[in-house]
C-alpha cells in the first residue's frame, strides 16, 4: 500500500501541478507567443505594404521624371523655335534697313548730282558772262577774241577740273559760312578784271 499511496500521492501532486501550470503559468505564456506571433505578422505586412508602396512610388516617381523630361524637351523646342523667329526677325529688320539706307543714299546721290549740275550750270553762265564782258571791253580784233577764247576754255577747263576735286557747293578757298553761295568773289574761276 505504500507504494499505492505513494503512487496517488504523486498523482495528486501531478494533477494539482498540471492545474496549477494550466491555470497560471501557460496563459501568461501562450499570451507573449500570441502576442510575439502577431507582432511578426504585423511586421511581415508592414515589410510587404512598405514593399507595395517603394514599387508604387518608383513608378510615381518614373512617371514624374517622364513628364519633366517631356516638359523640360518642350521648353528645349519652343527656346529654339523663338530663337529661329528672333534671327528672321532681326535679319528681315536689317534687310529692310539696308534697303533704306541704300535708298536714302541714292536719293542723297541724285540730289547731290543735281546739285553740282546746277552749280556748274551757274559757273558757267557765270564765265560766259564774263567771257562776254571782257570781250565787249575790248576792241574788236580777231587776234585777241582768239586769245580771250582760248583763255576763257582753259578757265572752263579749270573750273571742271576743280569741280570734281572739291565738294560740290563749296568753294575751297572760303569758308563754311561762304560755301552756301553760288558765286564766290574769291574763286579763281571768276576774274574780276
């Protein structure tokens, strides 16, 4: 019987044992692996939606740099088309202006042109005027018309070869002031003898 007694004893203390582990020990236990258990599987899905969000933000992100690189492309070709328009337009603005620059030149030229004929017109009329007055003042003899011809051709001469060497309407021996007139008492065109 001892060792019966001995044998339910022990039982006793075993099932108490196991009671007790049941009722206080294994639900702390089971409560930090359940709990360790859903802290991992939390971890796993925030691992895996942090995953899911990089994939999604690279292609945000591709996307994003796809359109700036059209935009920044867009930008490229519409500086380039206004640089284009810009270079006609200055290019078309200097043809015209070299157009009218050429024009007002020639206007100028012709005007000047018209004005030197003139000018020669009245230098002329000028020393036949006086060709004629030194003719009346002499006596009339063959020999010194001949001499007063010649000479008055050789003043005309002069006085082209001094027209093209000079400004027209100046006199190179008068001043600014005196250069506007048609006649100059100084020139040595008209003798006052």
């Amino acid at each position: 019987m001892d060792i019966n007694a001995t044998l339910l004893g022990q039982m006793l203390v075993f099932g108490i044992l196991i009671w007790f582990s049941w009722k206080f020990i294994w639900p702390p236990l089971t409560k930090a692996i359940e709990d360790r258990q859903k802290k991992i599987a939390e971890g796993l899905a925030a691992a895996e939606r942090g995953q899911t969000e990089l994939q999604s933000a690279h292609g945000e992100a591709q996307v994003i740099v796809n359109a700036a690189r059209d935009q920044a492309k867009k930008i490229v070709d519409q500086a380039h088309k206004r640089e284009v328009e810009i270079v006609d337009e200055a290019r078309s603005t200097a043809m015209e202006e070299g157009k009218r620059i050429v024009d007002s030149s020639r206007q100028d030229a012709a005007q000047e042109k018209s004005r030197a004929r003139d000018e020669l017109r009245k230098d002329v009329a000028s020393l036949a005027v006086a060709g004629a007055s030194r003719l009346l003042q002499r006596e009339i003899d063959p020999k010194a018309h001949a001499d007063l011809i010649e000479q008055l051709a050789r003043e005309i001469e002069g006085s082209v070869a001094m027209r093209s060497t000079r400004t027209p309407g100046r006199c190179s021996t008068c001043s600014p002031r005196t250069a506007a007139s048609t006649t100059c008492p100084r020139s040595p065109l008209i003798s006052t003898s």
